[in-house]
C-alpha cells in the first residue's frame, strides 16, 4: 500500500535545511495560519486555551531509526471547497510563527509540491544537505515573490507542524467549513450547514462556560432567584 506524501515520516531525502521565521517573513507574506479539526478536538482545544500536542508526526533519524514525535499540524493553506481534515477552522495571524525554529522538508507528489515546516528548537543538527550537518535556508524561496510581498506557491501545499502549543487568544477566528471528505478517518464528513449548527451549539456551550467561570450566572440567580435551575439561552443573529 502507497503511503502518501502527508503520511510519510521525514527523512534525509526531503530535507532541505534549518532556518528561523522572522518577523520580515510574517509581515511580506499575505495570508494566515490555518488548524482544522472535529468536535471533540474543538472542545478539547477551547477547554485549554491552546492548540496542544494531539497529533504524531514521524521522523526517520540517520542514525537510530523511526520514531514518531507529538505535534501539532497546522497550514498556510485555505481550501474554498471545504477542508479534508476537519469541520472546523482555526484561523490564526501568521505572526504566531514569528521567532519559531524549523525544518524545511520539500516533496514532489504526483500532483503537486509540497513543503514541510517542522518546529525544531534544538541546537544540534539532526540531517544533513549535501554533507552540510547545520545548511540555513532562506524560507523565502519557498513563496513567491508579488510586487512587495510574498504568496503561496500556485497549487503547492504548505504544512506546518508546531512542536510547542499556540494560546487560543490568539485565534481571529473559529468557524465551520464544509468537510465533504475526513482523511483521519473520524467521520464520514459533514455538510458546511451542519457545521454551522454544530458550531453554534459550540460556541454557545463555551460561552456559557466563559459567564459561569467569571461568576455572572451566580449573581444572576442570586438577584433573580427564579432564574435557579432555568436553561440559559444564548441566541446568536445570522
């Protein structure tokens, strides 16, 4: 069985060198940090505040063997008709990455490019290039150049797995796309409709946690007794 190119450990053969994302790559190139996931993820994420280290990623070491690492995979890319690997969508400024270390892994599927950024904050090099053991690579190779900044690649996929949790505060945005295919395998897919209504029983869910911890429904029922044991609606306007 052909394993695919997402599904493939990292190894020597994809790898390209190390480099550092600085805040001249964040602010030159347009788009965001994308993360997709299903419900129980979602709930797990907004419980703790950050997207944790839920996911594996393998690596093939030169010297020892395979082993897989937890991380957390996240992209560059936004898919118009709907996302693969979840319902719902993460969207993060592309700042977050500023100051994180990596690996820069590249691979030609039979379809498209794709490039891997793998967070790597050691300071001992694991691969080598050519026989260079430490080889820095300039990131912005990987984009394109447009006028005075810098874009996605024209049909190359970008992923991004993080090593090291991002805090939800930072998120811009949460909401439901279409999942017409699930490639882990978690559900049978979800029209965007029906994300939307999950969403929002969702988002209701932890808005009501948010009230509870911050201690505004005790008060409530304090002042208005009748309210004790009553269900609290929240209506959210289209």
């Amino acid at each position: 069985m052909k394993i695919s190119d997402y599904q493939r450990s990292f190894a020597t053969e994809d790898f390209r060198g190390y480099f550092r994302w600085k805040e001249g790559l964040s602010s030159s190139l347009a788009g965001a940090l994308y993360h997709a996931c299903h419900e129980d993820e979602l709930v797990e994420i907004m419980r703790n505040g950050k997207l944790t280290l839920r996911s594996q990623w393998g690596i093939n070491l030169p010297e020892h063997g395979e082993c897989t690492v937890p991380g957390v995979w996240t992209g560059l890319n936004y898919y118009n008709d709907g996302n693969f690997y979840g319902p719902f969508l993460i969207k993060f400024p592309i700042e977050v990455l500023t100051g994180r270390g990596f690996m820069a892994f590249r691979r030609h599927g039979e379809d498209r490019e794709r490039y891997f950024f793998v967070q790597y904050e050691a300071l001992i090099p694991i691969f080598s290039f050519k026989g260079d053991i430490w080889r820095k690579v300039d990131p912005k190779t990987y984009f394109e150049p447009n006028d005075d900044h810098l874009s996605l690649k024209r049909g190359a996929i970008y992923d991004i797995v993080l090593t090291q949790p991002v805090t939800l505060e930072h998120a811009r945005a949460i909401y439901a796309v279409a999942h017409p295919r699930c490639i882990p395998a978690k559900c049978a897919g979800l029209t965007k409709p029906r994300a939307a209504a999950k969403m929002k029983r969702i988002a209701s869910d932890e808005f009501l946690r948010r009230l509870k911890g911050v201690g505004i429904l005790d008060k409530m029922t304090k002042t208005f007794p009748d309210l004790e044991g009553e269900l609290v609606q929240v209506e959210f306007n289209e």
